[in-house]
C-alpha cells in the first residue's frame, strides 16, 4: 500500500501567507509529468481540488495529489525551503533514484 505524502508545517505556512495575499485563495498542486531531464518532472502550481484528488489539510491549507500522479509521490515529502539561490517548493522523494541539480527533475 502506497504511503500518501507528506507535508511540512514549513509548507504550509508559506501557502498560507501565498493565499493571504490572493484575492481567492487556492490548493497547492503537486503532479508529476513525464519530461524533464530525467524523465520525470514535478509541476508545483496553485490550483482548485479535483474530483479525483487527495487532499492533503494542515493550517487551514489545502496541498492537492492527483490519482496519476500519487503512485510516484508515495511517502514523499513537501516542504518549503529559503536558500540563497531562492525560496521555493520541494519535494524530498525516496522512490526516485536519480535527480537532476534543477530538483524538479528526477528517474524511478
């Protein structure tokens, strides 16, 4: 059985201050699409739920896993991090074996 994602406080807290900012606030994202440099790439975008999605609930926050794509995001981790290159979305993913240096690129 496939282990569902999780989501960080982190996470959670920059989607809130996103949404504060937005006139209608909306989910989190999260999908995997083939492409990319490894062969699969994530597309991390603001979105309303779906039908068939997993929604995943923390500070009044909704993160959104689509059926597709949730085999491939099984047990992993969404996390909010602030680096000097940037501050961004990120997902520490332990089904896949190899990823490129962008982090939205990564081979199962």
């Amino acid at each position: 059985m496939n282990v569902p994602p999780k989501v960080t406080d982190r996470a959670f807290a920059r989607l809130a201050e996103i949404n504060d900012a937005a006139e209608a606030p909306q989910a989190l994202r999260v999908a995997v699409e083939g492409g990319g440099c490894s062969g699969f790439q994530y597309e991390i975008k603001l979105d309303a739920p779906g039908e068939d999605d997993l929604v995943l609930e923390g500070q009044g926050q909704k993160v959104v896993v689509d059926s597709v794509s949730l085999p491939f995001l099984a047990d992993a981790v969404i996390d909010f991090t602030e680096e000097l290159i940037g501050a961004r979305f990120t997902i520490e993913n332990p089904n896949a074996t190899s990823s490129c240096g962008c982090g939205t690129s990564f081979s199962m």
